[in-house]
C-alpha cells in the first residue's frame, strides 16, 4: 500500500461527546461556585460569575458546532486531515498541536476549512479496529518527524 492513501479512518464515538459537553457542564457550573464564595464585593462576583458563564457557554457552543459539523476524520501518513461533513464532502482541515493518541484514546484538536478550531475525542481498540491500527501507526510517524 502507497504511503500517500495509508490513512486511518475516525467515526466519533457519541457517548465521548456527550461526556465531554456534560464535563464541560458541570465544571461551568462548579466555576460559579467557587466564584460566589470568593471574598469579593458583590458587585465584582456578579461580574466574574457573567465573564465565566458567557465563555463557557461559548467554548460550549464551538464545540458543538465542531461535533455538527464532524461526520468522520481521516487522517494521513503526513499528518493531513480531511473532515466528512454532513454534505458528505471531505474538506481539509488541519491537526493542531496539543492533539493526543494514547493506546486506546485520542483528543484530536482539529481546525475546519472554514477556521473553526475544536476537539475530538476519539477511542478504539488495535486489536479490534484496522483504523485505530493505522491511527498508531501513522501518530508514531507523525511524531517522529516534530
């Protein structure tokens, strides 16, 4: 098999998504309570409490729209990416660092075509799965070559 079409193909796990918008949830709102009980006027925890809650919601949001806009990744020997979206188009997107691929677990920071940046996470079994294989295979070369 060529190099340039040895590549991993990644369908998102749903219950991953979901524990990741439920954890971002809950840690939102244990935000607003460590807030509350801080030593300061008011006026300032009212502030803070609006600040935290306004970019939860919008670290919240990004990823949703990253999860919408996420059918399946396909990731390259190289390191390239492309995106199946719900148009089934594939669209090139980039892997961004701070992305991880562990035995059997993954958080995949990824950028869109269209600039939108959001994480994946992403698990399998080598024994079970030809992609999630593949996936270490490629993530040994990806890491070899930074």
């Amino acid at each position: 098999m060529s190099s340039n079409t040895y590549s991993a193909y990644l369908t998102p796990d749903p219950w991953l998504r979901i524990g990741v918008l439920t954890s971002g949830r809950l840690l939102i709102a244990a935000g607003l309570v460590v807030i509350l009980t801080l030593p300061l006027d008011v006026a300032i925890r009212g502030i803070v409490c609006a600040c935290w809650a306004a970019t939860g919601r919008f670290e919240l949001q990004r990823l949703q729209r990253g999860f919408m806009s996420c059918i399946e990744i396909r990731v390259g020997v190289g390191g390239e990416v492309f995106l199946l979206n719900d148009h089934d188009q594939w669209l090139p997107g980039t892997l961004l660092t701070g992305s991880i691929v562990l035995r059997k677990f993954g958080w995949l920071r990824l950028q869109s075509a269209d600039g939108l940046r959001f994480a994946e996470p992403v698990r399998g079994d080598a024994r079970e799965s030809q992609n999630w294989r593949r996936l270490q295979v490629i993530w040994r070369h990806i890491g070899a070559g930074g």
